[in-house]
C-alpha cells in the first residue's frame, strides 16, 4: 500500500526569517536554493519513508517537505505499507543488527520476503511518476522498492539512512549485508554520523544532521505564563489560580507506590516550578539508560550528610528527579517498552519512602500528539538540567530539543550525542552511561555551578541555532540532491 500524505501549511519562510535568531538561516537557506532550484523544474521530488505518525523521520518530514514546497520543488510524501506482517518482524530485525543488536542472521527467506514486498510496492508506486522525478527514500523498508524504480526508470535517487552504529560487529555486518543489494543501487546515501558509513557506501556518502523545527508545539519558545498554563491544563501541577482554557483531553500521570498510575499531583504537587528538577524524556527503551539514572541520582541524594556548602546542600535537599515517556497504552504492543516500564515500576516500588518522594515516573498521554508535545515542551523549558543517559543513540533528539531551549544538559558519549556535545562546552558527558558515581558526580557539578550551566547552555544554543535547525538541513538536503542529479 501506498499512502500520499498531506502536509498541514506550516509558518512561512518569512516567518521565521522574522526571528532575529533566524533570519541568518534562512538567508543562508535561501541563497543555496537559488541556484539548486531551478534544476528542479519540472521535477517532483518524492519523500518516502513507512510511517506518518510516531518516531523521528515522521516528525521532522512534514516541515521539511512544507519547506522544500515554498522554495519551488513540487514536493510530495508517500508512506508504504503491506499487509504482509511478517516483514514488520523483518524490518525490526534488521533495525536492530544496524543498531548492533540480535541474532546476527538474515535468512534466504528473509531476503525474498523483502523482494516480494519491494516489487509489489514497486508495481503500485511507479505508475505515480513522472519520467524525471528524483527519489529521496527514507531508512531500510523502502530500500528495496526504490531501488527497483531507480534501476527501471532510471531516476536520481537518494537513500537517506536515520539509523547506525559506531562499531563495526557480526550484527551490523549481517545488516548491512542484507542491505547492499538495494543501497548500492542510489546515486547519494545520507548519514547522520561519519561513523555510521559502511564502507562499500563511502564513495557517495554525505552528511547530513537531524534538526528541529523552531516553531512547532515542541520547540517554539514558550512564554512563562505559557508554561504555566501547560503545566496546569495537563495536571503537572495544582493550578493556584482558575484555569482559563479547559484541562487537556487527557491528563499526564504519575506512578504511585502501589505500582499503579493516577494523577501527577499524587500525593503531593511536584513543585516543578519552585525546585530544581533534573529530567530524562524518552521512550521506555532500555538503551536510554534510565536505571543507572535513577541510582545515580539516589547516590547524589545519600552524598548529602557530606556536603558541607549551605547553599548547595539546599539544591541538593530540593532537587527531584523526573524519567517521562509515555503513557503504558502507548507502548502496550511493544515487549520491550513493557518489560521496561515494569522494570522501572519495581526499582521505584523498591525505593526508601524519602526517595519515592523526590523521584517521579511521568506518563505522558499520546493521543493528542500537540498536547503531548506541549508537555515535553514545558518540561524541557521548566527543568534545571535535561539528562540523555542513553546506553547507545542514532543521534538524540531529546537533547537538541532542550539545548534548543536553553536548558543545560548532561549526555552519555554515545555517539549520536557526541555529534551534538563537546565535553564542558556544550554540556557535561558522562563517559560510561552505567556507572551511577558518575553520574552522581556530574550531577552534583551541574547543580553546584550556575554560571558554568549558563554558559554550557548559551554554547548549546547556538550550536543547534547554527547545525541543527530545519533550515541547514534542508539545504545540506538540497546539495545531496544536486550531486544526485550529477
Ligand atoms: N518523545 C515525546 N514524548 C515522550 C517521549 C519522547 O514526544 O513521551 C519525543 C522526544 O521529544 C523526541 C522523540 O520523541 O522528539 C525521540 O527522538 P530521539 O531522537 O531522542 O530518540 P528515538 O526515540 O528516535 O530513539
């Protein structure tokens, strides 16, 4: 199956450039299409990838094809689909090995599962194009259908891969052996990460980085008053004043120490805006790194008998610790995610009465994906200090976001926050995600030091206002494709 998406008409190019902090990126972007565009004429440009909603490629696809829109390439989003389930467990499979974990096979059946699907898809999406179109085909599931099309109609294409591993193992190596068949096939591949390149794709590789849209729920910058509203519409926090619009359709939720969930103000407001709060916001996915979080914070919390400096030893009696994901009927058909977050449940159940009251597991509902995304924004935008402890990440969006707001962060070295992070300048790092007294120790550094956080948080700005906004990666985008039309 093939879907054609609609993409809503996002703020205009005009609009940011109205930003001080961003007229400088859409000049920039503007003067690259200039003289790309044109080449485009008569040319649709097609995104494909296999999801509309739910994961980082959806996300950052609508504004990029609005964008590709208002600088003059007709540009349109398709989104394959099968009704063969088999190829889901497939497609997983493979994901994994890209991500270096799994049983490092891929079978002759597997092989000719993903041709079958590949050619079905090809039969129902070719007839769509025209003779110059130009094909920008989006991680491993329509891989092999693009590359079909590209050999028999012989289009520009480009296969922009989201996913890698910055070690060479038997899993990425049966990955990408799978895969070398159909990626051999594109003019240009796209990475995140120069250590993310196999090397039978080095000599038409490029770079270009994930980026955040500036204006959306997510990330555009919320006015206090905002985060407060936000913070009381969605149960965050007890409103001390009537609230003006009505509560959110649903309400995050908190978990208790019985194990079950009910409402974040249970059972005591978490003083979100009075008191430090370190946070990690991610799916409940055992590479972010949340247990080792949760007993390195505990370690902070038992340091402070030893601490001798009044005014930190305040900071460090009042900070909370907040892990937010979401909400358990989201992730219900996701083993893992499920082992996770009871894996989470009884660490807490587990946790002295004191510290029960300093830690919160937060679920954010996901039905309403603006109000779910108005929640992170307030959070990311309330919280002292956003940590990403991830185990292993592509590149991590959930710290763009935040460094994008001003909030200092605390990352792991792997790799995709590596690209993102220099030690002291952006951020702290932790060197190893599951050692807890470093994590602790970075911890109490960060909270120690307000100047030292501004400033990381200031260089952390600027770093996403100059590397990762929709603009420079559309116009890195736009030199890609350039080289794939030769
Ligand atoms: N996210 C969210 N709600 C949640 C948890 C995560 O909206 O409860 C978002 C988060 O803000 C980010 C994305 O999901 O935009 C996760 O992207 P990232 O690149 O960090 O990691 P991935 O999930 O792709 O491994």
């Amino acid at each position: 199956m093939i879907e054609i998406i609609e993409t809503p008409k996002g703020p205009s190019l005009d609009e940011y450039a109205a930003s001080i902090h961003l007229a400088n990126a859409v000049d920039e972007l503007r003067d690259t299409a200039y003289s790309i565009v044109p080449k485009f004429a008569g040319r649709t440009l097609w995104m494909v990838n296999s999801t509309a909603k739910g994961g980082g490629v959806a996300e950052m696809l609508p504004r990029q094809v609005g964008i590709f829109d208002e600088l003059g390439i007709e540009t349109r989003w398709a989104v394959i689909g099968t009704h063969r389930k088999e190829l889901f467990d497939l497609t997983k499979r493979l994901h994994n090995l890209l991500h270096g974990a799994g049983e490092p096979v891929m079978t002759d059946a597997d092989r000719a599962l993903y041709e079958l699907v590949s050619r079905e898809l090809q039969a129902e999406f070719q007839p769509m194009l025209g003779p110059d179109d130009v094909l920008m085909i989006h991680d491993p599931q329509p891989a092999g259908m693009g590359a079909l099309i590209k050999r028999e109609l012989d289009l520009p294409g480009v296969w922009r891969c989201h996913i890698g591993l910055d070690e060479d193992l038997p899993q990425t190596r049966a990955g990408w052996n799978f895969l070398r068949p159909y990626v051999s096939a594109y003019d240009r591949a796209v990475f995140t990460a120069p250590e993310y390149i196999p090397d039978f794709l080095a000599d038409r590789a490029d770079l270009v980085r994930p980026a955040l849209d500036p204006y959306s729920a997510k990330n555009r910058q919320l006015r206090v008053p905002e985060v407060v509203e936000i913070l009381g519409r969605s149960g965050l926090m007890i409103p001390t004043w009537r609230l003006l619009k009505p509560p959110f359709s649903h309400p995050a939720e908190r978990l208790q120490a019985d194990g079950t969930f009910g409402p974040a103000t249970e059972p005591e407001d978490l003083g979100i805006l009075y008191r430090p709060i370190v946070m990690e916001v991610s799916r409940w996915d055992r590479l972010k790194g949340w247990a080792p979080l949760v007993e390195g914070f505990a370690t902070l919390k038992r340091s402070i008998p030893s601490v001798t400096d009044v005014d930190h030893r305040k900071v460090l009696e009042d900070v909370a610790l907040l892990l937010v994901g979401p909400e358990p009927a989201a992730v219900s058909d996701d083993p893992e995610a499920v082992d996770v977050l009871n894996e989470l449940t009884s660490i807490y159940r587990s946790l002295p009465r004191e510290l029960q009251r300093d830690i919160a597991l937060l679920s954010l509902p996901m039905t309403d994906s603006r109000e779910n995304a108005l929640m992170v924004n307030a959070l990311q935008t309330a919280a002292s200090v956003v940590v990403q402890n991830s185990v292993r990440e592509g590149f991590g969006l959930t710290a763009t976001e935040p460094m994008w707001k001003g909030t200092p962060v605390l990352v792991s070295s792997a790799c995709g926050l590596r690209q993102q992070v220099r030690p002291g300048i952006e951020g702290e790092m932790i060197r190893n995600a599951d050692d807890p007294d470093e994590i602790a120790a970075a911890l109490d550094r960060l909270l120690r030091d307000p100047d030292r956080r501004a400033t990381m948080a200031r260089n952390a700005q600027r770093r996403v206002r100059e590397e990762f906004l929709v603009f420079t990666q559309v116009r890195n985008d736009l030199r890609v494709l350039e080289r794939a039309l030769g």
